[in-house]
C-alpha cells in the first residue's frame, strides 16, 4: 500500500500502520508480516550482493529510487523495516530507525551526530537514563552537557546558555515534553526557531532533538513544529504492552541515514521479533492511546479534589490564561495518561500509598496496558541530584501513574482505597 489512493486520497496514519510497506504477495499471501528470523538473506548475485554492501557501508550514495537491499539483520530486516515506515508516517516524517532500547537510541544518535568539543543544550528534568547518559557518559568523549529548566522560559533560557557558552559549540537542543515526571510542557517552535537562528548564525547545522515517548506519535507531531528528530522509549507507548524492549528515531533521511550507519557498527539494533512485536502494537495505538487519556483525565480531576494530594500534574488540568495552556494548544492533541502527584507526608506518605495499591503495579516503565505506578525521587530519577529534582518541582512525596486500559471505576476505587 502507498500513502495515497490512486485517486489522490491521503490516508491516516492509523490506516498506514495496518499495511504500509508490505505486500502479501511477498508472502505466500499472509496478511499479516511473518517473523523474518534470520541471520542473514541470500542475494540473487554477486552483483546484488555487491551493490548493497557499497550502500550499507557508504561507499557510495544510494540511486535516486534505490532501495538498500536486504544483507543481514544488524543492518536490516523486513520486520524492521516495515515499522521504521508505518512508524515514519506516524510523525510525517521522512524515515525512522528502530534500536534495541530507548536509550539505544539516544546514546547512538549522539554519537552519530556529535564530536568532542560540541555542546548539548538540554531542557530538565529528563528521564533518568537520559540524565545518566548526558553528565557520565558524554563528557568522556568531550561532550558537554548543559541543563536549563523545562518550561515557559526554556526557550529564552536555552538562548542565554548558547551565549554563555559559546554559540559556535553548540551543536543540539534536547527537548523533553512533557518531562518525565513533573509533566511540564516546552514550547517545541520556539526551540526549533532558536536552533535555526544558531544555525543561521554560526553556520552550521543546530539539530532540534525531541524525546516524544510521553505523546508521541498520536497526541503530539514534533517534525510539524520544525524539529529535526523525534526519539522514543518504543518500550512505552508504541510497544504498549509491556512484553518488548526498544526505541526508535525518525527524522530526514540526510540524518537517519548516518544514525544507521552507527547502528550498524554498534550493533544497537533491534531483533526481528520485536520489529514483529512493534508492528503488532501499531495497529491499535490510537486505540489504547485514546482510552488512556480518557481515564486518565478523569484519574486527575479526582485525584484534584483529593483532600491528601497536594498537588497534580497533567496537561488536561491546565486552564485558560496559564502559559502552559497556551503551549499545550499549539503543541498537543492530547493530554496522554501520564499523571503525576505530591501526597501529604512526603516520602514516608507516599511510600504508604504505593504501597497500598491492589490494581495498580508497583513497576517503573509506562505506556502499558496495565496501570503502574512509581516514586520518580528514589526510582526513575534516583541518580539525579535531590537538589537538582526539587528544584524542578519533583517532590519527595510525588508519585508517577502510567494509567492503563482497566476500567476507569476500578483504577479510580484503587486510588481511593490507597489514599485511604
């Protein structure tokens, strides 16, 4: 199936997931992709054989029309390369490339993408592997790492740190929105159009980079917004049933393409099961995405109105007039079903709850079919600097729910029983 009918007709991305980039015919007729569980693929000819190498290795650049053929499975598979597509029109972006976790992702794309002596300029909190990645790993390699808070100012705040430390090293801008846990939102354009003017003005590219797990690709299309990449923890939402671990990139082409050359190498692809497992979930995000954020809204309007929750994080609360609200509506279709809350008692008060839950999993991740909840200050976030956490208004008493799939009277019941 193409992207367009042959009258001219643009289909969805929830009509693409179920049939973009296969052909039955390919397949003995199955409708649905079988697992391609191989090592390796057989080439028509030494000449095949040949010209596919010189791509895969970049040797010389790909044809126009030409695609690269099939070698091996750290290089390529039919199973990932199906989803790299379906997922690619998700973001209405060029291509996409599937790695072995979330932060596969990450670590190979800033490897692919930056050199000792650049910047990275960051908006926090970020997740905690993200946090890892940038103040312990980066710096061996010469890489700098500066955080400015998330939020209404970050844009503003991401202009003074380029300056402060030298716009000529700049390099890339990393956005999480919302951030993992607090949920506050950044204005992606006006991060894109600060990457364009440091581009413009230093002349060399500046890469705009979106961690878009907590909406993406439903709720929230960077690429739209004039960013360059849109990264994901697939383990989350895309995967969405707990069972796989993975991640994914997308982006142009210009970019992917040398994202995957480092894949190759670095051997961070994902297995062709859970490029079958992947494509699976696709086919009913928007379901699960969309029944999510419907009870998750009404989880947050109770838990508002709780008199032991002190305060609650979710874009679907905010109002008309907040700053957040207005980037929300330029930015999101959606709110999610991530909800993030203090509880009275601090640490000690929200351990009692958490501990209290009977439907809800005391489990870190999110995006799954099933609700879990978590402490960010002691779990996701432990190796982030107390200080650093409570700056950006991560609490010592917050908790972290993933809402799922379960009816929303029984989850709802749950909360009230554990808050009891």
């Amino acid at each position: 199936m193409h992207k367009k009918t042959p009258d001219g007709h643009e289909l969805n991305p929830e009509t693409l997931a179920l049939n973009l980039g296969y052909d039955p015919k390919l397949s003995e007729g199955s409708i649905k992709p079988p697992v391609f569980l191989t090592s390796t693929f057989q080439f028509n000819s030494a000449e095949d054989g040949k010209r596919f190498f010189e791509v895969a290795y970049g040797i010389r650049e790909k044809d126009p029309h030409e695609s690269l053929g099939l070698i091996y499975s750290r290089i390529n598979n039919p199973n990932l390369q199906i989803f790299e597509e379906r997922l690619a029109a998700w973001d209405a972006t060029e291509c996409a490339a599937v790695f072995a976790s979330g932060m596969a992702a990450i670590s190979t794309t800033f490897f692919a993408l930056v050199r000792p002596g650049d910047v990275v300029l960051s908006t926090s909190p970020v997740y905690g592997g993200t946090h890892y990645f940038f103040h312990k790993i980066l710096p061996q390699f010469g890489i700098e790492v500066h955080l400015v808070p998330a939020g209404n100012d970050a844009a503003k705040a991401l202009a003074a740190k380029a300056k402060e430390v030298g716009e000529k090293k700049v390099k890339a801008i990393y956005i999480e929105t919302p951030a993992n846990p607090s949920n506050i939102l950044t204005d992606i354009k006006a991060c894109s159009e600060l990457a364009a003017k440091l581009t413009k003005s230093t002349k060399r590219k500046v890469l705009t980079v979106i961690d878009n797990t907590f909406l993406g690709p439903l709720f929230q299309r960077p690429a739209l917004l004039g960013a360059d990449l849109m990264v994901y923890s697939a383990t989350k939402f895309i995967g969405g049933h707990s069972d796989l671990v993975a991640g994914v990139v997308t982006g142009p082409a210009n970019l992917i393409d040398p994202i995957k050359g480092f894949r190759t190498i670095l051997g961070t692809v994902a297995t062709p099961f859970t490029g079958w497992l992947l494509l699976r979930s696709l086919e009913t995000l928007s379901i699960r995405m969309r029944r999510q954020a419907k009870t998750a809204r009404k989880i947050a309007q109770f838990l508002n109105e709780h008199p032991k929750v002190t305060n609650v994080y979710y874009p679907g609360l905010l109002k008309s007039g907040d700053p957040q609200h207005e980037i929300y509506k330029r930015q999101c279709l959606g709110p999610g079903s991530l909800v993030s809350f203090d509880v009275k008692g601090g640490e000690k008060g929200a351990f009692k709850v958490l501990n209290s839950f009977k439907v809800c999993r005391l489990a870190v991740s999110l995006g799954g079919t099933e609700s879990l909840v978590e402490h960010p200050m002691t779990m996701t976030h432990s190796d982030v600097p107390k200080a650093e956490l409570e700056a950006i208004n991560v609490s010592p008493g917050m908790i972290r729910m993933s809402v799922g799939i379960e009816h929303e009277a029984d989850l709802i019941h749950d909360l009230e029983q554990a808050l009891k």
